[in-house]
C-alpha cells in the first residue's frame, strides 16, 4: 500500500501536494464516465472477455486444468481395475479421492480440492499478472488509454475480466470432472462427510456451490497479481512474481512456528470448501475465507487503482 | 478539493489547438526531457514538431495525451486542461505515439475493433461500419482479417493511422509516422495526412526529417535538447534567415567588386558564382549597376532559405541525426 502511495508518477519536486492534486484531477475526470450508456461502457468488458479468450496462453491454462480431472479419474480407475474401493479407503491423496469409486460425482470435489492449492491460482496469477503488464509491454496500453479507455474503467475491466477466468477456470475443472466420473464411475445419491444421505440431484446442486466457492476463493490471489501488474512493464515478470507470492504465501501456511500469521493468508481456508458436504452446512470457517477474499480484493483493488491512476505509461 | 492552480488559469481557450505554457517533464533517473516548453498550434494547421531524436518530440506528446504527468507547466489541448480532461478531449483526438502497438494474434480488423471498444464515446452500432471505414482509407481492407503479427512495418504503421481515424476527429497528434517506411510508403502516408488536413483537422506532425515537415506541414515548432528554439509558420520561419544573393555570370572579380561598392556583405565567389548577403537597397539599382559595370550577368536572384538552413541559423548545430 504505502509504495503505491509514495511512489507515484511525479518525479522531482511537488511530492505529495502534487501527488494528491492529480489524483483529485483524475477523479473528477473519471466521473464524466457517469453520463455515458451502459451498453456503451460494457464494450471494452466484452472485448476484453473475448480477447482473453483468444490467447493461446488462456486456452492452455484451460486445457492443462481440464486434464487433472481426467488423469485422477483414469489413475482412480485403472488403482481399482480389478474391483474393491480405492486403496484401502483412507489416508492419501486429496479429500473425497476414496469416494469417487462409489460415486463419480466426488471425482469434482477431488478435483478442486487437488486443483485449488496451487493449479488453479498459479493459473488466476498468469491472468491477473499479465493483465496491465502485459499490454504495457507490447505498448498497447498506450493506445488502450488514448482511445480513451479511462484508466479506472480500464482497471476494474481487467479486474472483472480475471474474476470471470477464476469461475470460467473453476467450471472447467469442475465439469470435465463430472464429464469424466460419469463416464469412468457409477452416479447416484451420496454420503455427506457426516454421514447422512442426500440425492444425486442436490449432490449436483453442492457441487456447483463449492466451484463458486472456490472461483471466490480466488478472488485475493487475483486482487494480488492485478496490484503487481501495475507495478512493472513486463507481463512475464508479474506472472512469476505473482506465482512467486503464491507458492511462498503456500510455504508459510506449512510452518506451524508462524501459526499467528496463518489466519492472514488468502490461502489459509481454501480447502474449507468441504465444509458444504458436511450436514448440516458448517459455516465459519466458509464465511473466514470468503472475508478474507474480500479484505485482500479491497486491499491490493485499491493499491493498485492508486498506483495505475497515478502511473507515468511511458511505454 | 478543486485544483484551482495555474492549469486551470492560463492559457486562456479558443487560443490554439494545443497550447503549453512552461511544460516540463523531468524523468525518474532525472533525466530532464522537456524543459520549460511555450507551445501554441493553431487551429486547422499543419503543424511540424522537429527535432532530432531525443530532443523531446515523444516526452511532449506523451503529456499531451496525458499518458504522463508534466513535472511543472501546463497544456491545454483542444482548450481543456491535460490530463484532467483526458476523457472529455481525447474522442476528438487520434493518436499515433512512438509507432504502433498491436495485438499480434488478433486480426487488423480486430484490432481495431478493440481499440474502438475501449472508447466509451464510441457507437457500437456503427463500429464495424467505421472499423471497415477506416481500413479502406489507409489501404488495408484486402489484409483487415490477417494476423497483425504478419504485417509489414508500412502495414503496421497503416493500421496504427487507422486506429487514429476510427472517428471523425477535431485534432490528429502524429508522431514520427512514416519512421521505419520506404519512400512510397512516406509518399502515401503524407498525402494522406494533406487529405486529412484539406477537411479541416488539426494535424501535429513530430518528425526528424526536414524535408517532411517543408512538404507537409503550414506551421512549425524546432525543438533541440527539451527546449524549443523557435515557432511559426514555415514561410516565415525560412524567411527569418534572410536569402542570398546570386549572381552568375562569367566576370565573378567584377561583379565581386561591384556588389561590395553596392553594399552587399559576405561576399563569396565559387567560379561563376558569386554570392552575397543582399544589401539594403532596391535589388533592381545593384542588378542595373553590375550592367552599367560592364559585368556580364547570365542569373541573378535571391535564393530563399530552406528550414534545413534556418534551423542551421537558428542552433548554431547541424540537423544530424542518425536513422
Ligand atoms: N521513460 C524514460 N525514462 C527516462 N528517460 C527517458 C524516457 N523516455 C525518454 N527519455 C529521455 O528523454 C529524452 C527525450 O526523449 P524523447 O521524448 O523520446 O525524444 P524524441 O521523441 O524527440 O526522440 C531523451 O534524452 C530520452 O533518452
Ligand atoms: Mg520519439
């Protein structure tokens, strides 16, 4: 935060007077914005939406997160080819993995419980990183705000664009999983983590609040890496700064000594997404980490609005 | 919480298309780039921002266009305060800064189809009209669905002009547009901006090569070192060094005589030609008294300077610049 703030595009002289003086001029600039229809405004959020979604580099993320369903439910298959339940049961592998020969429909918990610590954000913080930095690179950005495209539109545009790729991204995994446990495993009603029983239709019904819990629980790691692209002109350097953070935020989160910081991890309740199996739903540790999604979209939102609004683009 | 500081004061509006007053950038390694810069371009002119590279032609658009904040100074530009106003004026500007930039995997129409997006102004229902528009005018409607990464430098730069005229536009801000071009291509590209400037736009036109902005351009503005060395239109700015006598003629000693006694100075004589600074008086009485003289006189005239030879004048320095 403080580094946005006190590093802003003014050089020399003026400091601080100066630097509050532009951001009140970009402000009430910015709401000439307010006059201009809807439909108008929502261009530059469709063809952003559909650019990403021409680069290669997205499909591939895409493909590669669409691939971890198959090779758990294939690994799962051939493990118990020749009858009986996975392994033994319990122990290894991720949540639910012991379930899927039962019923395929837990090959999607697996999934994201395998996919949500560090496929899915690694894949967020190639998005986000990339977002600002990497149109600043090619200089498009340059032209981007020249049209004008505002650059506090421009801004949330992006955000918005990668908070869709967090749920576009989750749904993948999440239905190339039911895809493949359908195809692979026998359906029907399942067995919540306590024990009761509840129908193949409302199981779906679970299934597809826990992918939009965790396309929420994303939504920190992507605040993060938008905040590093406004930081730098290289997009490859923001996406290796944002996966950096991710795997060291990851690394922490393992260290009991440092267990008085572990609740201030936007990694730290990811995986209570299991809770919604449970019967009746347990909540707090749900509503922790979708609090914690939202301090961390405010925080590093509104860092790096304060250092894009204020950025000298000299490329 | 109004900024009523001098950018809102001074220069008053309606005064020029763009008009600076003591613009100055200063970059982060302290560099300092623009230094100080009293720029006014007309309304409906062709304007010419020369200056050897590194002399600030950039860092000054880049103000301009409020992609950087000036470290002190103002600019307005079609009367607005910039950056304030950077929403309200920029529709009305097209921009080609520092070449073009492209997405590599979208085709020429796509890209343009995009950066028409980004313009909150812009009508999406007549977008592709316009996008289709625009390609037809810069000659690339045949390449509109290739990959931009195919282009050709020309053809990137066609489709950066193309971006700039998505819509009708009041100003063209055009920096260093046919660098990088063969001589066709720089052929097409000016008589493109002349069409532009034949509706009414206001076109500022940054180059390093003399010869353009004498070809193209109505005004001009010299900048060396971040500083501007002189403003005008190019008629009078050529005019400000005043020409040269010449006289060819087979008798150069006499006619050298002749010319001092007539109060020429900086008298020169190259085999038949003799040339000097003209004097004061009637040029008819000098020519009638190099006859009276005996003098044989073939070709006498004065030789208006070109800018090339102004800006010589003007900065005491060549106009050498590499590429
Ligand atoms: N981003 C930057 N950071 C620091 N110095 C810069 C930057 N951009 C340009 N300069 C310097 O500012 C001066 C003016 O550059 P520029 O405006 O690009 O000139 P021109 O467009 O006339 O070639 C040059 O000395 C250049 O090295
Ligand atoms: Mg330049």
């Amino acid at each position: 935060m403080s580094r946005a703030d006190l590093d802003p595009a003014q050089e020399g002289t003026g400091g601080t007077a100066q630097e509050s003086a532009g951001r009140t001029a970009r402000t009430t600039q910015e709401s000439t914005e307010q006059r201009i229809p809807l439909a108008r405004r929502g261009s530059l959020l469709l063809n952003e939406l559909r650019t990403t979604l021409r680069r290669w580099r997205t499909l591939a993320l895409l493909g590669v997160l669409a691939a971890v369903p198959v090779l758990v439910g294939i690994a799962v298959r051939i493990e118990t080819g020749d009858g009986g339940s996975a392994g033994g049961g319990t122990g290894e592998g991720p949540a639910f993995i012991s379930q899927i020969t039962n019923n395929g429909l837990f090959l999607v918990f697996t999934a994201l419980a395998a996919t949500l610590p560090f496929f899915l954000p690694m894949a967020v913080g190639v998005i986000a990183g990339d977002a600002i930095a990497g149109e600043a690179g090619a200089g498009t950005l340059r032209y981007l705000l020249v049209a004008p495209a505002g650059r506090t539109r421009l801004l949330l545009t992006k955000y918005a664009t990668t908070m869709a790729f967090c749920l576009l991204a989750t749904l993948v995994v999440a239905v190339s999983a039911l895809t493949v446990g359908a195809l692979l495993f026998p359906l029907g009603e399942l067995t919540t983590i306590s024990g009761t029983r509840i129908s193949f239709t409302e199981g779906l019904g679970r299934a597809l609040l826990i992918a939009l819990v965790v396309a929420a629980s994303l939504t920190g790691v992507a605040a993060l890496g938008l905040f590093v692209s406004t930081l730098t002109n290289s997009g490859i350097a923001a996406m290796a700064t944002t996966v950096g953070l991710l795997i060291t935020v990851q690394i922490l989160d393992q260290i009991p000594q440092l267990d008085a910081i572990h609740p201030y991890l936007f990694s730290h309740h990811w995986l209570s997404f299991a809770d919604l199996m449970r019967e009746p739903v347990y909540w707090d540790d749900l509503v922790k980490n979708l609090g914690l999604q939202a301090l961390y979209a405010a925080v590093f939102g509104s860092a790096a609005w304060a250092r894009f609004t204020t950025k000298d683009i000299t490329t | 919480m109004t900024d009523t500081s001098a950018a809102e004061r001074e220069p008053g509006p309606g005064d020029g298309a763009i008009v600076t007053r003591g613009l100055t950038k200063r970059y982060r390694g302290g560099q300092l780039a623009v230094d100080g810069l009293d720029l006014t371009v007309p309304a409906g002119s062709v304007f010419g921002f020369l200056g050897p590279n590194g002399s600030g032609k950039t860092t000054t658009i880049r103000m301009l266009m409020g992609l950087i904040e000036p470290t002190s100074g103002t600019a307005r530009v079609l009367g607005r305060p910039m950056p304030r106003a950077t929403l309200a004026v920029l529709p009305q500007v097209g921009a080609l800064i520092e070449g073009p930039a492209l997405y590599g995997f979208l085709s020429g129409r796509d890209n343009l189809l995009r950066y028409d997006a980004a313009d909150p102004i812009a009508d999406p229902r007549t977008r592709r009209a316009r996008v289709a528009a625009a390609l037809d005018r810069v000659g690339l409607t045949a390449a509109a669905g290739k990959k931009a990464k195919a282009y050709s430098l020309g053809m990137k730069q066609r489709l950066g002009l193309a971006a700039a005229l998505l819509q009708p536009r009041r100003l063209l801000v055009l920096d260093e547009p046919t660098n990088g071009l063969d001589p066709q291509g720089m052929r097409e590209i000016r008589s493109l901006i002349r069409e532009l400037a034949s509706d009414g736009t206001t076109v500022f036109l940054s180059s390093h090569l003399l010869d353009e902005i004498e070809q193209v351009c109505t005004h001009a503005a010299v900048m060396a070192q971040g500083r501007l060395v002189t403003q005008g239109a190019v008629a009078d700015l050529a005019a400000g060094t005043r020409g040269r006598l010449v006289v060819t003629t087979p008798d150069p000693a006499d006619a050298a005589r002749v010319l001092k006694e007539q109060g020429a100075a900086d008298v020169v004589v190259t085999e038949d030609r003799v040339t000097a600074e003209p004097p004061e008086r009637d040029l008819a009485e000098v020519n009638a008294a190099l006859v009276t003289a005996g003098v044989r006189v073939r070709g006498f005239g004065v030789e208006r300077a070109s800018l090339e030879e102004a800006f010589v004048a003007l900065t005491g320095e060549g106009f050498d610049v590499a590429g």
